[in-house]
C-alpha cells in the first residue's frame, strides 16, 4: 500500500499559517491574482477614460460661453454656464425652427432612412451568404472575390459611375436589343449600344426619357437590395462564414423530414443565426447613421433633411447664421465653429450609445458565439 504524502493545509487555519504549511504557495498564488487583477483594472480604466473622456470634454464645452473658450485658466469645468449653445446647434442642423419650436426632422429622417436601408441590406446580404455557404454554382469563387473587391475598393471610385447611373437610370439599357434603335443593326452592334450609351432602353422606351433617380432614396435602396450598399460585402463575408460553421446534419435533417429549401432556410437557419444577423444589422444602422458620402450623392438637403448631411456644411451656415443682415457673412471665430462642432457630434453620438446599451447582450453573444455544434 502506497503512502500519501498531500499535506493537508486545513480550511479552518488562518491565511499565514496555511501559506506556512504549502512552503509559501498560497501567498505566491493571491500575488499574481492581485497583479493581474491591478493590471486588468488598469487596461479597462485607460479603455473607458479614452471613450468617455472625448464626450465628457465635449460635453464640457458645450455648456461654456464663447469668452471661456479662450481662458488658458478653464481646463474642463465651465466658469459661465450656458445652454444656448445647443439651441444654435439645433437650429443649424434642422432639428429646431430659428426662433420656433422644435420637429427634430433631421434626426427622424436619418432614423426612417437608417433602419430601412439597413433592412434591405440584411435581407439582400442573408440571402446571397446563404447561397454562398451551402451552394454550389457557376464561377462561385469568381463571385465571391467580386464580394470581396467590394470590401477592399472604396466606393469613391465608383462615384462617378454611380451619379451617371442613378442620374440617367434606364434599367441598364437591356431593351437595346430588341429596342427602336436596334433596326438595321447587327447583334454584335446590338451588344455594343448596351455600353456606348446609343441605345434605347426599357423606361425611354415607355417613359420617354430615362428617370432621375439621383435625389431619391430609391436609388440607395435598389444598391442595397442588390448587395452594393454600404459595407454589404462585410455583411456577405461575416454570415457566410457564420452559415459555413453550421453542421449541415441540420439541413439534412429537415429534408428527411419534408422540409423544402426555403422552409429549412427560414425554419431551421435563420433563428440559429439571429445573433449574427442584429449584428450585421446593428453595423449597418450605424455606418448608415453617420453616413456622408452616400448621402450627399443620393440624398441631398434640397430633397430629404439627414442630420450627417446638416452637420457637414454646418460651417457654411454659420457664417450667415450669426450675421446681423442675412445677405452678408461673417468670420466666425475657429474656436466658435469646433465648440458647435463638438456638440453637433455629441447630439449624432448619443443615440449610438442608447442604441448599444440596449442591444449589447446580443451584440457580445454573436462575438462570443462560434457556429453550432453536432
């Protein structure tokens, strides 16, 4: 019979003594526990201090008036509190009547604009990740790198292209072929007026003209429901590699047991992969949110009122804004523009931050999950 040499150290002795009876093990196990611990604080408290202090200084600085703004002795706490600051912000970026009542139109459209776009893309980007993940077709890998061109190539290059498109929006002329200017043309002449722009496509044909679609949001939601909307190719590639970490003993499961391909799709795919999904959708809504480049090309202030297309040319009303006489700018002062600047972001980010409070568990749960397991 073997003997046993564990020491038994005892629950009920104190601290120093237990560390004793283990050779001094105890105390260099509760060391590295508070080191890491302290360490852990530190890195969390650095992280939070860079999120949180740009809003608190901002937030500081909207309640200042203009004269503390060039106080060296004013660091962070306002000498001469105001609030007036936030009614000029909102009267420059449509969210106040100047010298009425408040409508808040800006921050409404950019809502209505941001969770419908973002619907379409999440529909759209879904439904190709899926057929990416689980199906096989011609020049799949072909398709698949064009996904990922879309996430490598800017949409600036593209920005011409897409104001000639939307501007003189004609179904890209597939009624050419068989269109009044295909008479006495061969095929290939045919083929080649689908590009150069001679042909007579589908709406000119029963319109008269093509259609200006430039200054309409359904310019922007036929490029989200066709995958060329904004980051639609990281949507693309995050489900689709979300789809291909599920077993597909699932899928074949439901066929066994009569399921078609869309009913398995929605019944057995689809509720496995919500998570990832409110995160693809929470992405969009917030690059949508704070959009400027599209928004600029297909929504202009002249047609709907967004609060990123507002707080961009705020400069450029200020000049006539703090003016006595309308007709005539004047110079306002740097430090004046950033001050109504910084407020501006404040006001954009603080639906953001409500946002994530409210959806965080899903949020972290689509990170922390890894596919589902047979």
């Amino acid at each position: 019979m073997s003997k046993n040499n564990t020491v038994f150290i005892g629950k009920n002795k104190n601290f120093w003594d237990r560390n004793r009876r283990s050779g001094g093990y105890l105390v260099k196990k509760r060391s590295v526990q508070i080191t890491i611990s302290v360490v852990r604080a530190l890195l969390m408290f650095g992280l939070c201090f860079m999120i949180i202090q740009p809003l608190l200084t901002r937030f500081s600085m909207g309640l200042m008036q203009e004269q503390d703004l060039y106080d060296s002795t004013i660091i962070l706490l306002p000498r001469h509190v105001t609030l007036d600051n936030y009614r000029i912000v909102a009267e420059l970026t449509d969210l106040k009547t100047i010298g009425g009542g408040w409508h808040f139109n800006a921050l409404l459209n950019t809502l209505w604009v941001s969770i419908l776009s973002s619907a379409f893309q999440i529909v759209s980007t879904t439904l190709v990740a899926y057929g990416f993940a689980r199906y096989r077709f011609p020049l799949k890998n072909f398709w698949f790198a064009c996904v990922i061109a879309v996430i490598i190539i800017p949409p600036q290059t593209i920005q011409s292209a897409l104001y000639m498109n939307f501007a003189n929006f004609d179904v890209l002329k597939i009624f050419t072929l068989f269109g009044a200017n295909a008479e006495g043309l061969t095929f290939w002449q045919r083929v080649l007026s689908l590009f150069d722009g001679t042909g007579t496509g589908l709406i000119a044909l029963l319109g008269g003209s093509p259609l200006n679609l430039r200054s309409s949001i359904a310019a922007y939601l036929i490029m989200c429901i066709t995958c060329m909307g904004l980051k639609d190719g990281l949507y693309i590639y995050m489900m689709r590699q979300y789809f291909q970490g599920i077993p597909t003993s699932l899928e074949e499961a439901a066929y066994v047991d009569g399921c078609g391909t869309m009913h398995t799709f929605v019944k057995i795919m689809l509720p496995d992969a919500l998570p990832t999904i409110a995160s693809c959708f929470l992405f969009s809504f917030v690059w949508q949110w704070t959009d400027i480049f599209y928004a600029r090309l297909f929504l202009p202030s002249s047609s709907i009122s967004l609060y990123s297309t507002q707080m961009s040319s705020m400069v450029t009303r200020m000049s006539r804004y703090f003016s006595a006489d309308a007709s005539v700018a004047v110079v306002v002062p740097n430090g004046r523009q950033q001050q109504l600047i910084s407020i501006a972001v404040l006001i954009c980010s603080i639906p953001l931050v409500i946002l994530y409070l409210f959806t965080q568990r899903t949020f972290v749960e689509s990170l922390a999950m890894s596919g589902s397991k047979e």
